[in-house]
C-alpha cells in the first residue's frame, strides 16, 4: 500500500483525506493519505516512510532545505506543495497546475490581475499569471515587508488600481478584514479564492454581483488530483461532482 500524507499546520480539518481518498478509490490506487499535523520541516528519513506528500501552510516556503530535485513547476513558483519521494525527493507545485487547467476551461480573463497575499499560494498564482500572458500583475499584502520580499522575487508590482479583470485571493481567513478593504474600492470580472473553508467577503460580493469564478474546493479538488497523478505516474479522472460539498 502506498503511503501520502498532507504536511502543515492547522489541518485537522482538512478536506483532503476525503479528496485523495475520493481519488484513489475512482482509479484503483491501494494507498492511504494521513494528517501530519506540524510547523516543523521534517528531516529526510521521516520524508522517506511516504511516496508522496502534500504541503501547505506555513511550510510551502520553507520545505525547500529537504529538496533533493526541482519540477519546473515549483522553480517557477519559489514555492512547493508536493513532494515527490522516489530516488530523490522532488519538488512540485500543483496549484500552479490547478490554476492554469481552471483559467484555461472556464475561459477567464487574466490581462490585468490583483493578487492579494504574499505567501506560497500567491507565488503560485503570480507564475500562473505570468504564464497565462497577464500584462499587469500588482499585488497587495498585510505586511508591506512581504509585500516587497514576493515583489523583488517575482514579476508583480506592489500597486493598486480601481478596476481588475481579476482578482486572486491568497490570504488566510484571518486576513478576510483586509481583503474586504480592499475589494471594496475596487471593481473585477472574475475572481480566484483560495480560500475554500469559510464564506468571506470576496465570495459574497462575487455572488451578489454574479461575478464568474474558481473558488477555493475546485482549486483544492483539481491539484490534489495533480499531485496523485505525480506520484502515480499516470492519468487520472475524477468525477468533480462526487468530491464538492
């Protein structure tokens, strides 16, 4: 039996076991996928007991000291949420993955983009940007000094404008005040959310003004199915309908 595992903190209630395990049984994998609950990089011998394993907060920066070999996918980001443990343990980014499959099939704009956040999933988003041809990539943040950190590290602008073909939401819920300052004072056809675990205002004010979007599940549903298909080796499908709430 194969073993995965998600690699942060907090996750307990994290959807993703259900997903994976959704996953597996749809394409016949025999494995299992486990919470480890941790703000601490684990060493490499305690990497090595799984063949795969997702990453996400506050480590999808700082998981890099244990990588033995870089996808393009995380050298592109500056940042990792999957683990691939074979010979080597090799980097991925699988929400740069989700985020190019999601804008491609539901056709959104991307010329003139807001990312709102500066960790992992914001660096993910900026590369997706950049790669889909966005000529304006700005972005906003709580901390200024971060802010500045993902600006000098990647191709975005530390500016604001009135009007966004989109906006990508890549805080935390706690950080929902802040991207309601923000999203107040500005207009936007189509929206990303990360956010998949609570109603925050970005999700209500798409709702009400039917604004066209990728929310936080689809992002999640879509790269935990990139990530099995990376440590399976092949193909998969999934039917979307059996996974959303």
């Amino acid at each position: 039996m194969k073993k995965f595992g998600l690699l942060g903190r907090p996750i307990n209630n994290s959807p993703s076991p259900a997903i994976h395990r959704i996953i597996m049984e749809a394409n016949g994998i025999d494995g299992n996928y486990a919470l480890i609950e941790s703000n601490e990089i684990p060493n490499r011998k305690f990497l090595r007991e799984f063949d795969g394993i997702n990453v996400t907060t506050p480590l999808k920066e700082k998981i890099n000291v244990v990588v033995e070999e870089w996808d393009n996918t995380a050298r592109v980001c500056g940042a990792v949420n999957t683990l691939f443990i074979g010979g080597k343990i090799k980097a991925f980014n699988t929400d740069y993955l989700a985020i190019l499959e999601l804008v491609r099939l539901k056709d959104i704009s991307v010329e003139k983009a807001l990312i709102i956040g500066a960790g992992g999933a914001a660096k993910a988003a900026i590369a997706a940007m950049m790669k889909l041809g966005a000529k304006v990539i700005h972005i906003q943040n709580r901390s200024i000094e971060r802010a500045h950190k993902i600006s000098m590290e990647m191709d975005a602008e530390i500016a604001l404008s009135n009007s966004y073909d989109v906006i990508v939401n890549a805080v935390t819920p706690e950080g929902d005040y802040f991207l309601r300052k923000i999203i107040e004072s500005i207009t936007f056809k189509n929206f990303i959310d990360f956010n998949y675990s609570s109603r925050n205002h970005l999700k209500n004010i798409a709702e009400r003004k039917e604004i066209k979007g990728i929310n936080g599940m689809e992002i999640l549903i879509r790269q935990a199915l990139k990530s099995e298909e990376i440590w399976n080796s092949r193909n998969l499908s999934i039917d979307e309908k059996m996974v959303m709430p």
